[in-house]
C-alpha cells in the first residue's frame, strides 16, 4: 500500500505542477550567471510549496487558514507579478536598454517572488489536493506531503537544466510576464472568480 501510495502521490504532484517547470525555468534563467540566485529560487519554491501544503492540509482537516471561495483570486498575485516585469521590461526597452538590463536582472529573482509566484499559482494545487487529502487520511496526507517535498527538488533540477540551455534563457527572460499573466487569467477564469 505504501509503494501505491508513493506511486500515486508522485502522479499527483506532476499533473498538478507541469506549469511549475515552466516557471522555474523562467526564474532560473532570469538569474543565469548571478550569484546565489538558483538558491533563492529553489528556497522560494520550497517556501510557497510548504504554505500550499499546510493550506491544503489545513482546509483538509477542518482549519480555515484560507476560505475556499478564495482560492481562485490567488490567479490575482502572477498577474500582478507578470504585469509588473513587463513594465520593467518595457521601460527598459523604451531607454534603450542603456543600464536597464541591470534593473530586473541585478542579482535574480528574490524569494519573496519566486514564493508569492508560486503560492499565486497554486491556487489549482490547493483545490486537487483538498479533497485527496481528505480521503487519505492522516497516514496518507504525510506520505504525500514527504514525496511532494522530494518532488519540487526534482522539478528545481528540471527547471534548472531546462533553463542552463542558452538560447532557451534568452527568450525565457523576455517570456516571463506573458506566462505569469495567462497562468494568473488560467487560475482566475477556471476558478470562477469575477463570475467568468
């Protein structure tokens, strides 16, 4: 039951995280060749992934840390982000990129965004794992909990090696706002926030 159990969480956290590949990417090669800035990343992830799961679990067994209706606005916080880089993007572009490179690249991402982003975007994480959490009792909440965490280390190298590729880090950078604001209208629209 155990190897089943480990099976099928692993199954859960990789459907439910195929954009998060995709964001670490984008992360890993805004930092590319700044000091420390794959461990902020990676630090961010993990910090917005134990906050998904202790909201996941908490809801599970009666805690309302965040009520369900508001799950769908977390779409809110990678739109905010995404519009916010493409203005960085922008003004820089406007002034020629004379230093403007600097300003959104200068040491990476942060944790606070990578793990703000994260959380934004795992409002359909918290949803899923809810109602299998319930199901799975406490025994099987830790079990899935342990992998998920193994996990997002996996999915850190994954982002990491996706985005050490050069050509792909050059156009990731410029792509990071569009991903950021579509994953945010994605979570909002099927959630159903705002009545869409």
């Amino acid at each position: 039951m155990s190897s089943g159990l480990i099976a099928e969480a692993a199954g859960l956290f990789a459907v439910t995280n195929l954009d998060d590949i995709v964001i670490l990417s984008l992360f890993f090669a805004q930092g590319a060749g700044e000091h420390g800035s794959a461990r902020r990343v990676v630090a961010g992830q993990y910090l917005a992934f134990a906050a998904i799961l202790a909201v996941a679990i908490g809801i599970a067994f009666g805690a309302s840390f965040l009520p369900v209706q508001a799950i769908p606005y977390l779409g809110l916080i990678p739109i905010i982000i995404g519009l916010r880089d493409a203005w960085k993007l922008w003004k820089n572009r406007q002034r020629g990129d004379e230093g403007g490179q600097a300003e959104t690249t200068q040491g990476g991402p942060t944790v606070r965004k990578v793990a703000t982003t994260t959380f934004g975007n795992g409002g359909d994480n918290i949803g899923v794992y809810v109602p299998v959490f319930d199901t799975v009792g406490t025994r099987g909440t830790v079990v899935y909990a342990a992998v998920f965490l193994v996990l997002v280390g996996v999915w850190c190298v994954a982002g990491w090696v996706f985005a050490s590729r050069p050509v792909i880090a050059g156009a990731l950078h410029i792509l990071l706002p569009v991903v950021l604001i579509t994953i945010g209208l994605i979570i909002l629209i099927q959630g159903g926030a705002f009545g869409l």
